[in-house]
C-alpha cells in the first residue's frame, strides 16, 4: 500500500485596482476592486498577476497584487 505525501495547500489572492496616488496603496473605489482570483500556488498566482499588470500597462495607477492567504490563514506556519 502506497501512502501517498498530502501537500500543503498554500493559497494565494490576485486582486488589484487603481490607486489614489502612485506614493501608496490606498484604492481610488475599493467597490471597483477586480478580484483576478485565488490560485493553489505561488507560480500559478504569479502568472496571473503577470498577465493582468500587463494588461494594464497603460494605466500608470493600476496596480494588481498578490496576497498570500496561507499566510493569514495560518501565521504560525513556517514559510516554504
């Protein structure tokens, strides 16, 4: 009987928006925030990211982030 390793599950959040000013991180209208998704891994998450931030290359106030919701959800975890 082969026991097979679970891995951990290390979730990641893509979201952005344009922002008041290109100083900070405060969003112009947090009601128009586009949520690009939640990935399984940190390359999937990039890829996304990637793929949005160029979209958008135009907009010097458009700026897409990921959040590592691993890291929220258990804080006391070591980092991979």
């Amino acid at each position: 009987m082969t026991t097979a390793k679970k891995e951990t599950q290390l979730l990641h959040l893509v979201f952005g928006g344009e922002l008041e000013s290109l100083d900070g991180v405060a969003f112009r209208d947090p009601s128009k925030l586009d949520i690009v998704g939640i990935f399984q891994d940190n390359d999937s998450a990039l890829a996304a990211w990637k793929a949005k931030a160029h979209s958008t290359v135009d907009n010097a106030h458009m700026r897409y982030f990921v959040v590592h919701l691993h890291r929220l959800l258990d804080p006391d975890h070591e980092a991979l």
